[in-house]
C-alpha cells in the first residue's frame, strides 16, 4: 500500500462517523451515567462502527440519526455495539431504502437497567426448550424450578422464556412465563423482524437473545420503581425527537438526567413499553407437553 493510499484512507476514516463520535466526545461524557466510565464507552461505540464496514456506510447515510442514536445508549448507560445496546442496519423509506443505523436495547441492557432501579438482588431470564424439565404453577411455588441436562447434547426447540427478579428483602417478584406463541406475537409487532433489512435484525441473527428480552421487558413493570424509569424515558425520547435534521453535523443538547427501558426495537414499533404489558402468562396447558409447568417430563 503506497504512502498516498494510506494517507486518503486515514482521511476517510477520520472524515466518518467514528470521527464523529470522537469530535462530540465530552458532550458523549456529560451525558453517560457517572458510574460508566466515558473514554470505555467512546472505544466501543468508535470501534462498533469502524469494525463493522455495513454498520459504518449505514451511518454515513445519515450521520445525524446515527449520533442520536448513540445519544440515546449513552442517556442510558449502555454499551453500544453489544448485547446491551445492539447497533443495526434498518432500510429506511426516507432515504431511497439506504441502510440508516437503528439503536435496540438488547435484554442484557434491560437487566442492567433494573439492577440500577436499586430495588432488586439479583434478576433470573432464561428460555426452556422442549427437553428441559420446568415446573411452576401459579398460586403455589413462587419460583420455577428448571433443570437442564448441561452434558446430555440437544436440548430441542425453544419452546418458551421466564423472568423472575429476588428482592433485596428476599422476595420473589411476579414470574413472568411467555411461550412460544407469545414470543411470536411480540415478534410480530416489531417491523425489524420482517422489514427491509430484517437480515440485520437481532431477532434473526440472535433469536434466543431477543426471546430473553421480551421477557425481561414484561419483568420491568412488576419490579418497584420501573414505572418511573419508564416514565423518564419517555420524556427524553420526546426531547430527543427532531434534534437531529437529517444530513446535518448536530450540537448535542445539554446533559438530562438519566433514562431508562426505551420502546421496543423498532422506535415506535410496539408504542410505549407499558402497552406491551399484559396478565396473559400461560397457564400449564398453554405449554409443549415436554415441558409443561408441573409436568417433570424429561425427554
């Protein structure tokens, strides 16, 4: 590679959106929490992008929703380009179809984010799949008991998720349980999983992770103080809308307090989080019968 070539590439990537990122640095810092530590969470979301030649050219698109997206992780606490904070490729309509870059808080940001509620000891998601053993049923145990042969080789199909959280007092808090029907219907309602660049979308490049996540979502409302993490949420989506014009170089509004659980994935796809909650966990018969509540069946 000759000396010119390395100089123009050097110019590219400082001209990008990584340079970007960088040239915002100390607004970045003032607006992440003060327990992230702001120069960790520049690398990654510099090394994101630069690492990831899709992720770059989308967000050369249009730098200003790119950078507002990043806005949003960093409000959050959240580390971007990981499975707390995914960076994805969304086509969009007001772009010709063009990649643009879509911000989705993965489920691990979610468990984050109720940790930091400060109600809670510790916060349990996990799927079943059909040759697991679960046992819950409502009204008489108050957690599930999920054994998982580790070493026995197929586990089978995912066939539903459960999310639970201990309270600091010892507690145990509502046991959210969705099968399989009721991940799809959430699925659903998200246009990422089925639109124009759904190749990109977590909920096919990383299907169990996303499974986690609905979950983890329906937790939220039954933990104390997540409704006021929610509420702060939706007021600092509604500042950030329209700050940042399509195409231009944005001036970072001055630091807010901290938010929290964001909409689902699709930025208005799903509405605001507390719509998507509702009392419909299954019951036993809602289950696959290998691995029905109360069942014991091991395959």
């Amino acid at each position: 590679m000759t000396e010119n070539t390395v100089t123009n590439a050097v110019a590219l990537r400082d001209n990008g959106p990584g340079a970007m990122v960088e040239q915002y640095r100390e607004e970045y810092a003032a607006l992440v929490p003060s327990h992230v530590n702001a120069d960790q969470w520049i690398r990654l979301a510099v090394g994101a992008i630069r690492g990831n030649r899709m992720l770059e050219q989308a967000a050369k698109t249009d730098v200003g929703v790119f950078l507002r997206e990043l806005k949003t992780a960093a409000r959050l606490g959240l580390e971007p380009g990981t499975e707390q904070f995914y960076l994805t490729p969304r086509k969009s309509k007001d772009h010709n179809w063009n990649f643009i870059i879509k911000g989705i808080v993965g489920y691990q940001g979610i468990v984050e984010l109720i940790y930091r509620a400060g109600a809670v000891s510790s916060v349990v998601v996990e799927t079943v799949r059909a040759n697991d053993t679960f046992r819950y049923v409502i009204g008489r145990d108050e957690r599930p008991v999920h054994d998982v042969d580790w070493f026995g080789g197929d586990r089978g199909d995912l066939v539903g998720v459960y999310a639970y959280a201990v309270m600091k007092d010892g507690a145990t808090s509502k046991v959210v349980i969705l099968n399989r029907q009721q991940v799809m219907a959430a699925k659903a309602k998200s246009d990422s999983a089925s639109g124009k660049g759904a190749d990109y979308s977590p909920w096919n490049t990383n299907e169990e992770a996303m499974w986690l996540k609905t979950a983890a979502r329906r937790l939220a409302k039954w933990v104390p103080t997540s409704a006021e993490y929610m509420r702060e949420q939706l007021r600092a989506q509604a500042e950030v809308a329209g700050e940042l014009p399509s195409g231009a170089a944005p001036t970072l509004p001055v630091p807010q307090p901290p938010a929290a659980i964001p909409d689902e994935d699709g930025g208005g796809d799903e509405g605001p989080i507390e719509a998507e909650f509702v009392d419909d966990e299954p019951t036993g018969t809602d289950w696959p019968a290998a691995a029905q509540p109360g069942s014991g069946a091991r395959q």
